[in-house]
C-alpha cells in the first residue's frame, strides 16, 4: 500500500477537520508526482471513507488492494469535508459549517497547515477533485486558493480543478 499520513487540523476553535495522505507508489521520488486533494459531495460524505475505499484509494471496503488505485499515479489527500463529516468534529454543534463561505475559510485553514506539516508539498503540483456537492466546494476553495497563492500569503502549485460529475447548479 505504501506510505501514508494523517492528521487533525483545528480550522476554528472547537472545529476539528481531518485529512489522510497516501504517497504515490510509483517508482519515482513522490515529490515528482502530483498531488490530489479529493473533495467527496453530500455535503458532509466521508472522504477519507467514501471516496478513498469506495472508488480510487489504494485499499477496497474489504481492505484488499485495489488494482487500479490513483495513487499508483499520484498522491492523494482525502479530506473529511466540512467539519462533521467522516473523522472530522465539532465540539459543539453550533460549530458545524453552515454554508460554502465557512466550508472555505475551513479548507483554506487546513491547507494551510498541511503545507507546513508537510511542506514537500509546497512545490508539488496541486490538483483539486470533487464530485457531486464537492464541484461547489472545490470551485470555491480553488479560487480563494488562488487568490491567496497570488497575493503570495501561501506557497502551493496550484494547477488545475477537476469536476466530476458535479453538483453547480440545479439549473
């Protein structure tokens, strides 16, 4: 399966938001292979749980390899988006994200803090991933990214977003 990582990040005070990291497993140095930040849709469907042993981790629901896995490719970070989803918590339900505004000041907040657990990433090629609910989210973290990347308060390589089968608009 090869390594991996995982942490909490206090986004707000009393709002805990967790992410898991698998590294690529291709032959070459992992910093040489992109990253994939996968957001899951609902709101509030795991990640971590979902997305990651449902469809492109490398381990399946009965935690056997999966043949085809993203990170035989890339390395994935899967995050329990927003807070009360998946592993992530509040400590008080008046805490939980009650809009997209507050899902991406919370993302915004564990980026960061990722970056600098594991600031190999800085450098590394930055891709965003959603589906369904997650196509809202990811387009508006993205931005916000980016426009925090080019005002230069956060060094990531940003470098595309990628909606799948995403949830825009009813319309």
């Amino acid at each position: 399966m090869g390594k991996q990582t995982w942490g909490y990040v206090e986004v707000r005070p009393g709002a805990h938001m967790f992410w898991w990291l698998y590294y690529s497993t291709a032959s070459e140095d992992y910093t040489k292979r992109p990253l994939v930040l996968w957001i899951q849709g609902g709101p509030g469907a795991s990640s971590t749980g979902y997305g990651n042993f449902m469809e492109i981790g490398p381990l399946d629901v009965n935690l056997n390899n999966r043949t085809h896995s993203w990170v035989t490719e890339t390395n994935v970070l899967f995050v329990d988006n927003p807070v009360g989803a998946g592993f992530s918590y509040v400590n008080d339900t008046k805490l939980l994200a009650r809009n997209n505004t507050q899902i991406t000041q919370d993302l915004m907040e564990m980026m960061t803090n990722f970056l600098e657990k594991v600031p190999e990433f800085k450098t590394v090629p930055l891709y965003i991933f959603s589906e369904s609910y997650g196509g809202k989210m990811a387009a508006q973290f993205a931005l916000r990214l980016h426009k925090k990347i080019s005002a230069g308060k956060l060094k990531c390589n940003l470098k595309g977003v990628n909606f799948g089968d995403s949830w825009i608009s009813p319309v």
